[in-house]
C-alpha cells in the first residue's frame, strides 16, 4: 500500500515479518483492535518533522484542527515538549488503542 499523505501515515511490522502500512494513525488503532496480530512494533511519523518513530513512546494530540486523511484528527510528536504550545491535552498510545 502507498500512505497518501507520509505525514500521517502509520505502520506496524507483525511477527510474522510482515508490514501492514496505514494512511492514518487512527486505522492503524482500529485495525489491530478489531484484528489484533501479534505486533513486534508500531510506527507512526513525528509531526514536527515527519521522521518515523515507535507510536508506544511517541505523545498524541486528536483535534478536528489537525486533518487526516481517515479523518481522525490524531497526531503524534516524538517529544512531549512539542505539545506545549498546544492547550489540547497529549494522549499517549494505550489510550488511544482502548
């Protein structure tokens, strides 16, 4: 599969060896939770600067500011000091996989 916009993309490698790549962090989430394989790592862009980082260490932000191509609204940045600019509180990825 090809991310339409990289910026939002998300991917998790199985430990099958297999990588499953998703346009946004939010189908990544509700894949796994309606289809949970057995995941060695979840990956996600920082949206700072768009290098890819684990999504279990990375810190959250969903808001209806932040256009996704599923529409999730849901960023991650590799740094919880990037969020302090922003009055939306940060989630980190177990909540979000809830």
């Amino acid at each position: 599969m090809i991310a339409s916009e990289e910026l939002h993309a998300a991917a998790y490698v199985s430990d099958d060896g297999h990588g499953h790549i998703f346009d946004d962090i939010g189908d990544m989430v509700q894949l796994h939770l309606q289809e949970p394989d057995e995941v060695v790592a979840f990956f996600v862009h920082d949206y700072q600067d768009g290098a890819w980082i684990r999504a279990e260490t990375a810190h959250y932000v969903r808001s209806d500011g932040v256009t996704t191509p599923m529409f999730s609204g849901l960023a991650a940045f590799a740094h919880w000091a990037a969020l302090t600019i922003s009055a939306i509180p940060p989630l980190r990825y177990q909540a979000l996989a809830r």
